[in-house]
C-alpha cells in the first residue's frame, strides 16, 4: 500500500451526530494517514481473484482489466470459465454487483479479462411501500428506557485501535463496505453519501455503547438493532439478477435510510457497525443452486463464528393485514451446522476461518445474557414457569413504556414456556407466541408483547 497524508479538514466529517456539545471531531489542522488501494495484476485463488477484483472496483475504473492467474486458479479457469471466475465474484463484496464481462481470449497466456460497471450508479430504486408492525428486542428495549450515556465521536470508535489498515478516503456506500471488509478505517469525503452513512453509524453504536462489555456482548447488540430496524423485502426476489444494482435493498441505504433491505444489504450495515466497534467480521457470499445468499463471519473474544441474519428473521401476517417481523437468536453466533433446512452454508470464501468455524461452540445467549429485574439476575433460560412470566412481565412493562411491541425468545422445556405464555393471557397480557426452533435439545419460544395492540 502507498501512503499519502491529507489535509483532514478539508476532506472528512467535521461535523458530529451525538454529542450536541461538540460541533467538530477533529481540529482544523490535524492530518491523518490516507492509504491508495493497491490493484494488483495476479492472482492465484479464488479469494485472491475475488479480492482484486474489489480494489478495481473500489478505483471507479470501468475499462477491462487483465489478470495474470497462477496456480489452481489458472487450471480451473482453463477448465470451466465461466464456472470459476462466477465462484470467484460470488464471494467478492463489490464484484457480485458490478460485474458486466468477462474475455478469455488470452487464458493460452495465462490472463483473464473482467470489466466491472465502474460503481457509477447504483441503489437508485426503492423498495415497493409496505406496512409492517415495528418490533424492539427485550434487550433493547430495557436500554432504550434508560438514560442516553455518552456517545462516540468519529476519533473515540474502537475501530482506530483495532485495524491494521490505515485511513481510507471513501466517497459512497460500497466504498465503506469495502473499506471495512478488508480492515481500513473508514472516512468519508465531505458533503459525500458515504459521509451521512458514517454519521448514522456513529449514532447508532452511541446508542449501544452501554452493551460494550465484551465483543460478543456488543455484537448481539449490533445484530439485534440490524434485525429490529430493518424489514426484509421479499418482494424484490421476483425481480432479475439484472436489476440487482438498481434496488437500494441490495445495498447499505436500503438498510439504514430506508429500513428495507436484502441479505446483502442487512450483512454490509452488520459488517460496517462491526469495523467500526471494533469487532473483525467478513462478508460471505455463497450460491446454492440457482440462489445466491449472503451472511457473515465474525470473530467475537477470539472465537470466529457464522452469522446469519436472514434466516434470523421470520414474517407472519396479523389479522388486519399488518406484517410482524419476529426473529430467532439461533442465527447469530453459530457454526456451519445451523438449524436452516433451506440453506447450506457452504462459501469459498476465508477457506482458513471456514475451518476454524467447523469446531466452534455455538454462542448460547439464553443462558450467558442476563437481564435484570430490580436486583434479581435472570437469564433467557427460565427454570420453572413463575420466572418466565417474571420475564414476560417485565417486557409488558418496557412495551408500555417505550410504545413500541416487545419480543422476548426464551428457552427452556416446551411445558415451561407454555404455562408462562398461558399465564400471560389468563392476565389479559396483548402477547403472541411463535417457535424459534431448538438449541441443544431445548424448545426456543418468541413472544411478542404489544403486537395486536
């Protein structure tokens, strides 16, 4: 990487979004080291391919670019173009997205051609309008009812201590996905689309700042505000692959301005609040099929994990038409054997933290999240019946105050969580309850609070 340094008030946010008090982030002649994304012109895997191809597209350059392949990769290549070089855009963050040709006229060299769409324009369409009835996780809901702590500023997020990269000047919202993915900073030119993103981060992990005690701690707090704040759209997979780059679902203003996204839109804004806390993570892409799907692997205190938010989240229609997004935690730090029927989760990317995610322990945070009632400490693993309702209660009580319906998943026997969830409605308690599947031979249950009223 070539180092250049840049005149920091003249090109970056200047301007914070949480701390009211605190008109500038930076003083007006402080420098910092930008880096220039280096492309190079070989690659001899998969993953190289695929990373390469994210540097050209992050330069803007839409002309056809030669590669010199080496290793495997020529050999595949040779064997089955087009089957190779898709398996290596598939797992690319940008390439996915931007690609538009290929030329092979010159593999008896060892080189291939690929021209990307020069991130011009994308994201310049709208989800179609939906109604759907807004949910806020138990967990959440207990901080939100809470008084507002001290927030981040640009300069004070974990990110500047946990990277390796330096600062990456980045203009739109793909800039920052790819600056997070491989481990930059983040900085956004003034004025940019990528500087109001940026700002909204900000704010977003100054309201989760209390969760900071440990990585998986923040970590379920990032997945759960994504999942909580962000409605999937089913209805953009009548459309074409084509139309893939027009939709604002596929990308990070679909997730965080519109509040409709896809699983690539809902993994770029996981990933970009991860970098920017701290937290290493990388977006996975992954075919099955004719499909195509995208999820995450995250390091949380040094154990690397798959995570999933798509199939986290689960739809239901309420008698008077309204849409009640509920979800499962069962996605959210798990390895490769995930209780999905529907997807295998099987990607040629980071081969190396594939392995390592075969043997990890699936996070439980059932019983290694507390929750507090006064001074009681309790757990999302209810032994008995009366501390389940004590729970359930509790998110009544949150639901009332923050106005919004309230989801509690427990685990535990089945015969617990339905005495409590019969108990509530005895009490003429608004609560509705849907399956989470099972974790380790236990039943999880999802109780909405609030939902029908």
């Amino acid at each position: 990487m070539k180092n250049k340094t840049l005149i920091l008030s003249a090109l970056l946010v200047l301007s914070g979004c949480q701390s009211a008090h605190e008109e500038n982030l930076y003083d007006a002649d402080e420098n910092l080291p930008f880096e220039e994304v280096k492309i190079s012109d070989t690659a001899g895997s998969l993953q190289e391919l695929a990373e390469e191809a994210d540097s050209f597209i992050f330069s803007g350059d839409d002309q056809m670019h030669w590669w010199k392949l080496e290793d495997e990769l020529l050999e595949n290549m040779r064997a089955d173009t087009p089957g190779t070089l898709g398996k290596a855009l598939q797992i690319s963050v940008l390439g996915h997205t931007f690609y538009e040709e290929y030329d092979d006229s010159r593999l008896a060299e060892e080189y291939i051609g690929i021209r990307f769409a020069g991130m011009k324009e994308y994201g310049t369409v709208s989800a179609e309008k939906q109604e759907a009835e807004e949910t806020v996780f138990f967990q959440l809901a207990q901080d939100v009812s809470e008084e507002d702590g001290d927030g981040y500023t640009y300069m004070s997020l974990p990110v500047h201590r946990s990277v390796s990269g330096g600062y990456l000047l980045c203009e739109n919202s793909e800039q920052l996905v790819y600056a997070a993915e491989y481990g930059y900073i983040p900085a956004a030119i003034r004025g940019s689309s990528a500087e109001e993103i940026l700002k909204k981060c900000i704010s977003i992990l100054s309201n989760l700042k209390e969760f900071s005690g440990s990585e998986t701690e923040l970590y379920s707090a990032i997945y759960r505000y994504v999942l909580q704040s962000v409605h999937y759209d089913y209805t953009t997979l009548r459309y074409s692959a084509a139309q893939n780059r027009e939709n604002r679902v596929f990308f990070l203003e679909g997730a965080t301005e519109d509040g409709w996204a896809v699983c690539d839109g809902m993994c770029k804004e996981i990933l970009l609040l991860s970098r920017l806390a701290g937290i290493e993570a990388h977006h996975i892409g992954a075919r099955s099929g004719d499909s195509g799907h995208a999820y995450l692997y995250v390091k949380c205190d040094g154990s690397w994990y798959l995570s999933c938010p798509t199939y986290a989240s689960k739809t239901v229609s309420l008698p008077d038409g309204r849409r009640l997004d509920y979800h499962t935690m069962n996605y959210m730090l798990t390895d490769l054997d995930t209780n999905e029927p529907g997807w295998e989760y099987v990607s040629d990317a980071y081969p190396e933290i594939r392995e390592q995610i075969k043997a990890v322990t699936p996070y439980d945070p059932w019983r290694k999240e507390q929750i507090i009632i006064g001074e009681t400490v309790y757990t999302l693993h209810p032994e008995n019946a009366d501390e389940a309702v004590t729970l359930l209660k509790e998110a009544a009580r949150l639901q009332k105050k923050c106005g919004k319906a309230v989801e509690a998943e427990l685990c535990g026997k089945a015969s617990v969580l339905r005495e409590a969830y019969e108990q509530l409605k005895k009490e003429g308690i608004d609560v509705m309850f849907y399956s989470g599947g099972t974790f380790q031979g236990e039943r999880l249950q999802v109780y909405v609070i609030g939902g029908n009223s």
